[in-house]
C-alpha cells in the first residue's frame, strides 16, 4: 500500500460531530485515529492499493470512519502552496 501521508506530521481533521481526531501512521498497519481531547484510541483505518478502506475499532460511527477515509484518500488542499496562475494571467492581460 502506498504511504497516504507525506511526512510525520499527523493530520488532524475536524468530523461534523465536532470531534478533532487526529491520524498517525500505524507502524505499516494503516492509519491509527486518536481523539486527543478526551484521551480515546478511536481504532484504525485499513487502506489498500485501490483505495478500498477498512474500520478496526468499535468507537467511530459509519460517518466518522467515512470523513476519515475520506481525509487519508482524497486530495487534500495544501495551504502552503499558493496558485499564481491567476496573478499571471491577470499580468499579461495588463
């Protein structure tokens, strides 16, 4: 399985329930979740090649394992990377 995370950094995704959880990676084993706040494993998501996930745990709800599958598998802004095409565009139109 292709390493989903890009660095060390854990990433921390906000759920619509309002639960801060925050993902690490899991010693080659997928994707650990942990809710920092009340101090709760919240078990961990299986990812393979294709994408496909899977929940191990007992705590998350189908729509909280969803947004966090959704958070390792889908492209997530990067806020460090600024697009200057529009300033580009804008330049040679002057």
């Amino acid at each position: 399985m292709e390493d989903l995370m890009f660095d060390d950094i854990p990433k921390a995704v906000k759920l619509n329930t309002g639960r801060w959880v925050h993902i690490y990676r899991n010693n080659g084993e997928g994707y650990r979740a942990y809710d920092a706040v009340a101090e709760l494993e919240l078990g961990r998501i299986l990812v393979d090649d294709r994408e496909h996930w899977i929940y191990d745990g007992d705590v998350l709800n189908v729509e909280e394992q969803e947004e966090i599958a959704e958070a390792l598998t889908k492209p997530q802004p990067d806020t460090n990377v600024i697009d200057w095409s529009a300033f580009h565009e804008k330049k040679d139109r002057s």
